[in-house]
C-alpha cells in the first residue's frame, strides 16, 4: 500500500519504541498504583518505589509530557486516563497487556535474525509463570473491551450452548452469557489457565452457568457436546494452516446439526499487504512461533469449507487491530 513517507515520519517511527519503553517502565515499577489519587514529590515515589532519584524524575518527567502524568510544582499526580487505565486498583487496568508487551520487546529486537533464519529467536525469560499472568490477563485487558460489543452484536438464535475454545481467562464466555441469559458455556483451555477463567467466572458471579474444563486441544478429547456454538477468538492464528485445518474440524464435530462456528480473528486482505496491524503480527508470530501467521479471510474460508461448513460469511462487527468474525454453519 502506497504512503508519503518523510523524514520526520521515518524517525518517529524508528523511535517509537522509546515512548513504550517509558510507559512499560511506568506500569512495572507500578507508579501509576501508587501514585492512586495522591499527588506525590518525587522523593516520595522514589523510596516507595525503591528507586534512584535521578532515574526516577527523569522516568516521571517522561510520562508527564506524554500525558500519562500531571506535574504539580514539585509533586506527580494521575492523569484521568493513567488513573482508570494504569492503576492497579482501576477495574479497566491495561497493564497486564502492557507488560506483555514488554516481554516481546527482546524478540522485536532481533527481528532481523528471525527473517534470516526464518525461525523463532531465543528471548530473555522473565519467567514462565510471570510471562503466563500477563498474556492470559493482557487477552482479558483486551478481551473487556470488545466482548461487550461482540455478545450484543451476535445473535445466537436462542442456542443452548457454547464451547469458548482456548478461551484463556473465559472472558467471551462470560460475556455471551451475560447477553444470553438461557445460554450456558464451557471454556476450554491449557490447565495452566483455570486460575485466571475461574477467578474471571467469579467475578461476575456465572459459576453455575460457566465452567473451565482442563486440556489440550490438539490433543486430548473436547468437553462433552455437541454444542450449539463454538467460539474460536484468536487462535488460529498461532498455528500453521495444517494445525488449524484440524482444529477447525475438531470444532466442527463438537457442534449438533446446524450448530454455529465463529471464528475471531484479523485477516489479511488477498494481497497480504494489509491492513497494518495483522501484516506487522506476522513478524510478532516469526519472532515468537515456529509456524504461527496472519492469514487471509479467503484462507479461512477454504479451511471452513473443507471442515464440511456452510453458509460462510463475515458477520457486521470490526473490532481493534481490524478484527473480524467469520460464521459458518455445520
């Protein structure tokens, strides 16, 4: 896709990483938690936080002129956003998606072996279980925003059922059956995820009507069906096209007749050259996956149609990161 490039825009770019660096740098040492709806001295901060003074006020410094901090004579305080968005104590909190963020930044920068060498490159670890909470809670952080949207935008026709496939912290589940009070869901995901889709389950009080079922679903058996949806937010997109088409097909034979597929993803257009975000989250899968990808909506549709599907289209919603769903009937 053609676009006027100048050098202005080319250095913005090349330095973009400098203003993420600074706010993953905020929400790891948790100033913005801290901070609450005090206004604080930069002393105060720095002894809280365990940091060094000058670190420190250069760090508050930067946030402020980017807006996430206010200044106030010689004291920090929350901006309205940073206080909703980066505070801990915020039930809209983003920084778990943020501190992932900040995990990848290591593979990102060696983007240029990854495309050498056509293989995933080895990433500083900053440990399993850290770098599980914040993926899992980052799909929630991201997950809060667009669900709503997605079980409104939805008709499930009165369906009785749903299987969230790979649901991580079971946030669309939960969302679906808060728009579909005679709908009940089973997540399934990794083990490793049960904590985080029980504790999303409780929170909005959906025990008896959601429920976290433990396993691999390339390998171990799906959660008793059939079912009148399955729910794919996401995944595929982890995978190669083998890995998928069987996924695919697996979830079709969890459906009763005329059950629903709906598939949640961003899709490339024809040419692959587009839009931005799935086109860059191509190399993000390089860096991080053997045989992960964007693909193409025709690419899918091919997979639903050799799954036996039919009646495929693309459903009226487009989400961030130009995020679709694709339906098909089983």
């Amino acid at each position: 896709m053609s676009r006027n490039w100048d050098r202005a825009e080319l250095l913005r770019t090349s330095s973009a990483y400098w203003r993420g660096c600074t706010l993953q740098a905020g929400v790891r040492l948790d100033i913005f938690t801290l901070l609450g709806r005090a206004v604080r001295s930069l002393e105060e901060i720095a002894q809280t936080a365990g940091s060094e003074r000058r670190g420190t006020e250069y760090l508050l410094n930067g946030l402020a002129a980017m807006g996430l901090l206010e200044k106030k004579d010689d004291g920090y305080a929350n901006t309205a956003s940073s206080l909703r968005l980066l505070s801990r104590d915020s039930p809209d909190y983003m920084g778990q998606i943020i501190l992932h963020h900040h995990h990848l930044l290591d593979g990102w920068a060696q983007l240029d072996q990854a495309v050498l060498t056509g293989k995933p490159v080895e990433m500083r670890s900053y440990g399993d279980a850290r770098e599980r909470e914040s993926f899992l809670m980052g799909m929630f952080n991201l997950a809060m925003t667009t669900a709503p949207r997605i079980a409104e935008a939805v008709d499930l026709g009165g369906r009785a059922s749903l299987l969230d496939l790979g649901g991580g912290p079971g946030t669309y589940a939960v969302h679906f059956c808060l728009a579909n009070p005679k709908l009940r869901a089973a997540v399934f995901d990794l083990p490793t995820s049960r904590p985080f889709a029980e504790q999303t389950i409780r929170r909005f009080g959906l025990e008896s009507r959601v429920s976290f079922h433990g396993g691999d679903f390339h390998q171990d058996p799906l959660p008793p069906g059939p079912y009148g949806v399955v729910w794919l937010s996401h995944i595929l997109h982890s995978y190669g096209p083998e890995a998928c088409q069987q996924l695919i097909a697996k979830a079709v034979q969890a459906l009763e007749p005329g059950g629903l597929l709906l598939i949640h993803d961003f899709f490339l257009n024809e040419a692959k050259d587009g839009p931005e975000f799935p086109a860059l989250f191509a190399l993000n899968m390089l860096i991080n996956n053997p045989t992960g990808r964007s693909y193409a909506e025709s690419e899918v549709r091919a997979m639903l149609q050799a799954a036996g599907c039919s009646g495929i289209e693309r459903l009226d919603f487009l989400g961030p990161n130009d995020a679709s769903i694709l339906a098909a009937v089983a």
